[in-house]
C-alpha cells in the first residue's frame, strides 16, 4: 500500500491507467485520474496525511427489465453502468467507523460497540453503515474500523442506484481491509439487510447484485437466500451505432419511501389473499380464476399491480432471451411495453397526490416525440414516481435527443452511459 499522497503521484503519472481503462474506457483516462486524486487529496484534508489508503470503487446500475418483481421473488434485468462511487479508505485501531461523503455537510461516526438499529438513525447513512457491519459479524466475519472519504457521480435519488452503490463501495471496503473473503452475492445480501432492517427501505435485491457483479445480470430470485444469477457479459449487446441514454428530470426519490413500499404492501396483499407471500409463489391462473374476488378484498390499484407483476416478469425473462441471442429489435420492443405497463398497470410513473409535478411522464412524451419510427425505445426505471427515464437512442438522434431533453430538464440532464463490466472491486 502507500499513502494518499503516493497514489496521487502515481495517478497523475499513468501508473493505474491500465485499472482505470478497464472501469471507465480509455477515453475517460484524464477525467479519472482527475476524479481519483481529487478523492484521495480530500481524504487528507479530512484525516490526515500520511496514512496507508486503497482505493474502492461500486457501479450504479440501470434496470433494463424486471420493475418490481425482484421483491415479489420474480426475475430481474439490469446493468451495472460506469458512473460509480469511489471511497478512499484506510483501516483504524479504535473501532470506530468515520465515513465523509462528499456533498453531504457531515461526517458519518459509528461506534462498532453499538449493535443495533439506533434511534434518529433510520433513512441515513450512518444506518446503512452500521447494518453492513452487522451484517459482516452474522455472517461470522470480524470487521473493525475505518476512514472513508466518498465521491460519488451517480445521481442520487435518480434512479441509477446510489444508495447501492454506497452500499457496495461500503461493504468492499470492509471484505478488502479486512480480508473477510465474501463473495459478491454474499455482500449483496448483507448490503440488502442493512438497507431493508437499519435504514427501513424496503427494498429487493437486484440493485445490490448488480452493483456487486458487473456487466449484466439476471436473477431468479424465486428463493431469495439464494438466487440464481446469470452474468451476461456487457460487450456487444447494444448494436453500433445505439446509445444508452439517462435522463435526470430532477425530481428526487428521497420523499418517497412509503410510494415504493406501497407497491410491494399491494402486490403481497394480492398473494395473501391466495394464500402466499409474494405472487412468485402464486399461480398466474390462480389469480386469474379470483379476480371478483380480489378486487373487492384488495382493491382494484392492488389487482393492477398485481397484473403488472406476472406481465413484468415474463418480459424480463424475454429480455434476457433476446439479449443473449443479440436480437436487439426484440428487446427495444420489449422496453416499450414495460414503459406502458408502468403508466396503466404499475402506476409508478408519477405520484397520485401531487399530480402538478410529472416530469418522468414528461420525460417520456418528449423521448417519444423524437425517437418514435427510429428503432429505438424508451421507459421507466426504478422505484419510479421520480428521478430518471432511460432511452435507447441511435446515432443520428443523438444530438437532437439530449439537445431537446437539457432545453427541457437543464444542462447536464441527459447521460450518454456506457456498460461496466466489473462489480464493487478494489481499484488501487
């Protein structure tokens, strides 16, 4: 190891650009190392020069199918993408945990002594931090302290994941520092717990996975303690000349938790009233055969999502399909009716108590306007009610797409993403 000072030297001479390539693409070398030295002078200034640093660095992700079944033990689709978190980290012998994040105007304390969730806690990052450690001492793993300095470039509250993304850049840290030797599928799962028990979303699994994996991943989350992932490597899959774009409509998710949580409340109402737990374990036929009934027991918006879940999850499985045969025209058709669904069936697309304020669904008219008849497509992704769109747009739209979506939404609004194959990993 060396010190933040060394690596910074080290950066700006092109030692770690053959790591840095293999994340971002060569093109991003200079901004990169910008970005890395910026890290590691800001850890510095916050805890000190001298200290022995590694450098970690967790994907955003981008669902490319699969919206809202992954809680409903269903199959999910999504690609980790090359906006990430880095965190420059260095162990401690004190126990405790300090973790400054930039853009944020605190500094993260957590005493590892203190086990459980903590009151005023909740919905923080602080919480997140401490139910990792939790989770690393469950699965029989002593972990002790560290410093952290974090810069993250995936929007938060955008959609994009960065609450995984800090997560996974959290949980590396602890497997690196102290050669805990999980697996990724391990650290998804104790990124998942912490974020479901301590900071109260409750949220499924795929976004952790990704994040932890890489390149694109589907899941079979039919038994959730052990689902089944398949790698689809990222090379190759979007046709030359298309482009996997991000719009930012600027609204953030942050107020709304109990918008997601009631999707997954309706949809586990639906499969009580069947008898289960969650609709994967109920029988499309089944639900089918009691629809009078369910409707007047859950209520018509619980049926719809419930519609939404079994047609949603067929399309991933479809989408996953088309992707390994390379049939990319099947694929954007498949988008386009999960953009749909999300509108008429999953009704995430905007909130119902404050329909002033739409700008996903805005958003999307507008990606429609420019890119019907192009052989491209457009949807939905997340949680939804805000945050991001996502498009796929060819080559010579390119310039009129986000040229029309930043006169609309701002500068800087629309991301042209690139595909990452690699998972949390330690870079430096």
């Amino acid at each position: 190891m060396a010190t933040s000072a060394q690596l910074c030297r080290e950066i700006t001479a092109g030692r770690w650009d053959e790591a840095l390539g293999a994340l971002y693409g060569a093109q991003q070398l200079q901004r990169q190392r910008a970005r890395y030295c910026a890290a590691l002078e800001q850890f510095e200034l916050y805890f000190g020069p001298g200290r022995q640093v590694q450098v970690y660095s967790a994907p955003g992700r981008a669902e490319l199918g699969g919206n809202h079944t992954d809680h409903q033990h269903g199959y999910g689709l999504a690609a980790a993408v090359t906006l990430d978190l880095v965190a420059v980290a260095a162990r401690n012998e004190d126990g405790y945990v300090r973790v400054k994040s930039r853009g944020f105007n605190k500094l993260d304390v957590i005493d590892l002594t203190v086990s459980g969730p903590q009151a005023g806690e909740s919905t923080h990052s602080a919480s997140l931090i401490r139910g990792i450690a939790e989770g690393f001492r469950a699965a029989g793993k002593t972990v002790g302290g560290f410093d952290a300095y974090t810069a993250s470039d995936v929007l938060r509250g955008s959609g994009l994941s960065s609450s995984a993304a800090f997560e996974m850049g959290m949980a590396a840290v602890w497997n690196g520092e102290y050669g805990c030797g999980l697996a990724p599928a391990q650290l998804a799962k104790i990124c998942q717990y912490a974020e479901n028990t301590y900071f109260g979303k409750p949220s499924g699994l795929l976004d952790q996975l990704t994040s932890a994996v890489g390149g694109v991943i589907f899941a079979d989350f039919a038994d959730p303690q052990a689902p089944v992932i398949e790698k689809i490597h990222a090379d190759g899959l979007l046709p030359p000349g298309m482009f996997l774009c991000v719009t930012d409509t600027r609204g953030s998710h942050s107020e709304l938790t109990g918008e997601f949580a009631a999707i997954r409340q309706e949809m586990e109402q639906v499969a009580a009233a069947l008898g289960r737990q969650v609709l994967g374990q109920v029988k499309e036929a089944d639900f089918w055969a009691a629809l009078p009934r369910l409707r007047q027991r859950c209520g018509d918006r619980a049926v719809l999502r419930a519609i939404h879940y079994f047609e949603e999850n067929a399309r991933a499985l479809a989408q996953r399909d088309a992707l390994r045969a390379k049939r990319f025209a099947a694929f954007a058709q498949l988008v386009l009716e999960s953009g749909r669904a999300s509108f008429a069936l999953c009704q995430n697309v905007y909130c119902s108590t404050d329909v002033r304020h739409q700008g996903l669904s805005v958003a999307l008219a507008l990606s429609q306007s420019i890119l019907q008849g192009s052989g491209g497509a457009w949807r939905m992704q997340g949680g939804g009610f805000a945050g991001t769109i996502q498009a796929y747009v060819p080559q010579e739209r390119l310039a009129r797409y986000r040229s029309e979506i930043e006169r609309v939404f701002g500068p800087g609004s629309c991301y042209v993403l690139c595909l990452r194959e690699h998972g949390a990993v330690r870079v430096i």
